[in-house]
C-alpha cells in the first residue's frame, strides 16, 4: 500500500515506522509550521498542497491508496481538506486522533480562546499554552498577565504578554515549579489530550483551568490510537489482496 500520513503530532511520528516497517510505502507530510520537527523515519515532505483539489492532485498523481490525517486535534482546516480530497481521490482515509482529557468538575470550558481570555481579570497571572498559532486573543485581552509557553519563537509580543519556550513532555514536578515560579492563577490550554502533566500541575496548587473545547472533525472512520489506525490500514490492505486474487 501507498500511504500519506498527513503528520505533525507525536501519534504520526509513531506510525509512520512502524506502516513502513509492515512493508507499505509511506510518505509523511508537515505543514512547516515548526522549524526543527522530530524525525519521522520515512520520506517526508515540507509545505501546503493548494487546498483540497491539489492535495486530491497530489494524492492521484502519486497513486496513494489510502490517507491517514493524524494532524493536531485542533487543526481547524486540513482535516475538512484531508476528507474532501480523499473523496475526490476516490480513496480511503482514516482520521487518527487522540482522545481528548475527560473534563473535571472544576475546569471552566469555552468553545473559543477569546471567550475564555474575556474572563480574565487583572489581577489573574495566566500560563497560556495553546501554542503560537492564535495569538490574537492574548493581544486583545490586556487586563491579564500570560506567560505565554511555545516550542516556536512566538516573535515580537506586548508587554503584558512573556515567552516561556519550551518542548514537551514535562514532567508533573517541572510543570509545578514553573506555576510556582510565576505566581500563575489559571492554566489557559486546549482539549488535546495526551500527557496531562500541567492538569495535574494545577490540581495540586489549585490553579483555575480554562479549558477550550475541541471543533467537530469531519465525519469518517477514526482511530484513537497507533495501534487502531495500523489495524485499520491492516484490514484495509487485505480486502485490496482479496479483491485482486484470481477468481
């Protein structure tokens, strides 16, 4: 089997070797958006393909046979390209994506950064890591202090916003001595799942959480973890042999 895997997270990183290591061809593929990416093992490409008609493109002029979106949870645009070209393909794809933290009786939700930034107050010190892709929100939103944690240079930030860089996993202990540090009051995240090291963090010092919701993804078989999406391509690979066996 041909395989893109639309990459970026550390669930892609983990498939990719192990699909090529089953004997498929893979090629991975980054948006660009982080300078040093981790190393995923396989051919990998850098960069957009022009939407969902030239990644349907891309896909045909390559003869994929089957796509696996294993972007961020919070990907906003390339899982709704990743289906539409996919169809326009006329191939399989399969969503691979984490299950997200089950909520806690004292996390605050909100569907947006803005709406949780607007319940901010002055007074309120605020670790912010939901990443250097939707700054806006912070800018606005002036009352408050953050402390503002990405693995990418954020560039040039106001006053009352400070850069802590910083590439995860951290452990429990780490993420405890940084709110302690910072005097922080609330924890401003995102409902990607994976390690909950900084909720924890939170837990002991009692930190207010913010926490925003996930988008809805677009509909389609999903798989939660590495091993379900290499059964998916598994099965999927089988039914092509079947289907290709002399009568």
């Amino acid at each position: 089997m041909k395989i893109l895997v639309l990459g970026g997270t550390r669930e892609a990183r983990e498939l990719c070797p192990r699909l090529a290591g089953a004997g498929h061809d893979v090629t991975a593929s980054l948006a660009g958006a982080t300078r040093a990416p981790a190393a995923y093992r396989v051919p990998t490409r850098v960069g957009g393909f022009g939407g969902p008609a030239g990644l349907a493109d891309w896909l045909d002029s390559h003869r994929i046979d089957c796509l696996v979106d294993a972007t961020h949870p919070f990907a906003k645009q390339m899982p709704h390209h990743a289906a539409a070209a996919a169809y326009g393909a006329g191939i399989a794809r399969l969503r691979l994506i984490r299950p997200g933290w089950t909520p806690r009786p004292h996390w605050r939700q909100f569907e947006t950064l803005d709406a949780a930034c607007a319940e901010l107050t002055p007074a309120d010190r605020v670790l912010a890591t939901t990443g250097h892709g939707e700054l806006d929100p912070l800018f606005r939103h002036t009352d408050p202090r953050f402390w503002l944690r990405t693995i990418e240079d954020p560039g040039d930030l106001p006053l009352h916003v400070t850069s802590i860089r910083g590439r995860p996993p951290f452990t429990p202990a780490e993420e405890q001595a940084l709110m302690q540090a910072h005097g922080i009051t609330h924890l401003l995240t995102k409902n990607s799942g994976g390690d909950g090291a900084k909720l924890d963090a939170a837990d002991r010092l009692g930190v207010t959480v913010l926490m925003i919701r996930r988008p809805a993804p677009p509909p389609g078989p999903h798989a939660a973890t590495t091993d379900a999406a290499l059964a998916w391509v598994e099965a999927l690979a089988a039914h092509g042999r079947q289907k290709n066996q002399p009568g």
